[in-house]
C-alpha cells in the first residue's frame, strides 16, 4: 500500500514538474542567466541594483557631466570594472552578447542603450578600449584607435 501510495506521489510531483517546465519553456523565455561578477558585494543592495541601476548611473552621469561631481560610488567604470570577467578562453565578452553582464538582462528584456558606443565595455587595465577618461579617448571616438608604438615607428620612419 505504501509503495503504491508514494508511487503516486512521485508521478503526480513529476507531473507538476514538468508542468512547471512546460510553463517556463513555451509561455515565457528561459530567463538570462547574469555572469558572476567580482567582489563581495554590490555598490547598493542586490534588489536595489536590480531595479534601480538605470537611475543612479544616469544621476551620476548628469553629476559628473553637468556640475563636474566625480565620486566612484556610482562610476560605469567601477561597474564594469567588477562584472565584466573574462570567460574560460581569457577573452572578454562583448556588449550585445549573453556573456556581457549588462547585455544579460536587456536582450532578455529588450532593453536598448548607447553608453557603450563611447564607454569600454570590459575592465580597464586590458588592451581593448580605452576609459573616456584616458587620452586616446579622442581618437576613440572617431573611430580612429588608439596610437601604438609601431605606428609612431612608422610615423618616424617616414620623417627620415
Ligand atoms: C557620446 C559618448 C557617450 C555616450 C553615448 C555615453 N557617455 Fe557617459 N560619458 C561620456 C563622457 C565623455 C564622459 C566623461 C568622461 C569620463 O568621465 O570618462 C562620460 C561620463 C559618464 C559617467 C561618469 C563617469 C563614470 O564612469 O562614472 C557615467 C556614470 C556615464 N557617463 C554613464 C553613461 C551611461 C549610463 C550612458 C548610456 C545611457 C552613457 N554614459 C553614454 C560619453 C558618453
Ligand atoms: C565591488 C564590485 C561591484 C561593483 C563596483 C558593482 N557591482 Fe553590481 N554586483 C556586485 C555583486 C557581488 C553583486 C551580487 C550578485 C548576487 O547577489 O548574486 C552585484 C549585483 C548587481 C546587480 C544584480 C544582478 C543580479 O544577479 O540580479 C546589478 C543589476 C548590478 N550589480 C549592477 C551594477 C552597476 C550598474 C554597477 C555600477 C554602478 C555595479 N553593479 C557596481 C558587485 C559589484
Ligand atoms: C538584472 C538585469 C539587468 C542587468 C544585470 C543590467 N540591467 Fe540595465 N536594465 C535592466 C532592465 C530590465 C532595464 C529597463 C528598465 C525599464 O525600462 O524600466 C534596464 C535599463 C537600463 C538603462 C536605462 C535604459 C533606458 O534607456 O532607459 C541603462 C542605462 C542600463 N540599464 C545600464 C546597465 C548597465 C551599464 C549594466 C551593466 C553594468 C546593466 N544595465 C545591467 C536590467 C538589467
């Protein structure tokens, strides 16, 4: 009687699981799974960040911009700073993608921004873009790169 009786439960909990998967797999998205960041905490609480990020990077942008205000607390750098790490490869992932923690959720949500067409989209302290703050940050934005040191050595050569 037992087996029977738990025999029942088990398919009837089977049920209910699969129920619940077929809900998640044809009435809604998968929701996106955000890359783990850097450190232990966020610079507000998790919830609060989750709802309430687009403001306080917007503030602080209009403080930074408009009355020359600059604290870390709310910098875009900071924030990618912790949450953009590289994958297994060591690469980088870019904005737009699912790997990029800032893309996660807005493809998800289709969320569109343009803060990365003139900010990195990956930490510093590599190779790939510049900070704003930096001095190629002029040549970044026209498009036209960084300057090397083999582009001056060609800019050299050509002098001689
Ligand atoms: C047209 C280029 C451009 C775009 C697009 C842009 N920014 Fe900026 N942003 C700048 C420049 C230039 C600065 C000032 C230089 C600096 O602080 O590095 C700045 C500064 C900031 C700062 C203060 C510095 C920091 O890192 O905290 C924040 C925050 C910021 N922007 C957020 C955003 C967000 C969010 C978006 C998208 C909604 C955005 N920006 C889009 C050019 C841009
Ligand atoms: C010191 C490292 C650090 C900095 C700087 C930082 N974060 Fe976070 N952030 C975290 C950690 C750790 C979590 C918690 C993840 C968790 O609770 O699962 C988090 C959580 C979040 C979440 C919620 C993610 C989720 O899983 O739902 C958002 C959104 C977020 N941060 C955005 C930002 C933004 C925007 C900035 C810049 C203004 C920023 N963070 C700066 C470390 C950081
Ligand atoms: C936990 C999911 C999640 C993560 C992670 C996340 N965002 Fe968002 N973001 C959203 C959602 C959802 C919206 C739209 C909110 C709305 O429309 O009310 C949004 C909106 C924004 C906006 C405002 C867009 C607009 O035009 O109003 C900016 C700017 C922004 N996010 C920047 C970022 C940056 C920068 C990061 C990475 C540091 C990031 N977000 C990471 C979910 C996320």
């Amino acid at each position: 009687m037992r087996l029977t009786f738990s025999k029942k439960m088990t398919s009837a909990l089977l049920g209910l699981v699969s129920l619940a998967f077929a809900s998640i797999l044809f009435a809604a998205p998968p929701s996106p799974s955000i890359p783990q960041g850097k450190g232990e905490q966020c610079v507000e609480p998790t919830d609060l960040m989750r709802k309430n990020h687009m403001d306080m990077l917007m503030h602080q942008r209009d403080a930074t911009m408009r009355e020359g205000v600059r604290t870390k607390k709310h910098s875009l750098v900071e924030c990618i700073d912790c949450h953009v790490v590289p994958n297994e490869q060591g690469e980088y992932p870019q904005y737009g993608t699912n790997e990029h923690f800032c893309s996660t959720c807005h493809n998800y949500a289709s969320v569109s921004i343009d803060c990365f067409q003139c900010h990195a989209t990956k930490p510093d302290n590599t190779e790939y873009r510049h900070s704003l703050s930096d001095m190629n940050a002029a040549h970044q934005s026209t498009g036209a790169g960084s300057v090397t040191k083999s582009d001056l050595d060609i800019v050299t050569a050509e002098k001689q």
